[in-house]
C-alpha cells in the first residue's frame, strides 16, 4: 500500500511540474516535417538514380 501511495504522489508531481509550452511543441513538429521533408528528398534523388543508372546500362 505504502508504494502505491508514494507513487501516486510522485506522478501527481510530475503533472503539476511538467507544463508543455506550444510554441516548443510547434518548433519540434517543424523540425521534424524539415527532416522528413529532406529524408523523402533523398530517397527520392537516390530512385531516380537508380532507375537511370538501369537505363544506360540496358542501353548499352
């Protein structure tokens, strides 16, 4: 019982110490969509690649 109640104690603390400020949380999702956005490039450059590289060797 005596863990119980210290935990519960100690995740009540957590909710009033933890605030999640928006203008973070926006940041990080832009952050996130950049490096997203950069990984989606690559994979993309690096299919086109690909596919030509295919082509000349079969023109050849």
């Amino acid at each position: 019982m005596s863990s119980q109640y210290k935990f519960e104690n100690h995740a009540e603390e957590l909710r009033q110490q933890s605030k999640v400020k928006l203008t973070d949380l926006l940041s990080r999702i832009n952050e996130e969509k950049k490096i997203e956005r950069n990984r989606n490039l690559a994979l993309s450059v690096a299919a086109v690649s690909a596919v030509t590289v295919f082509g000349i060797i079969l023109t050849l």
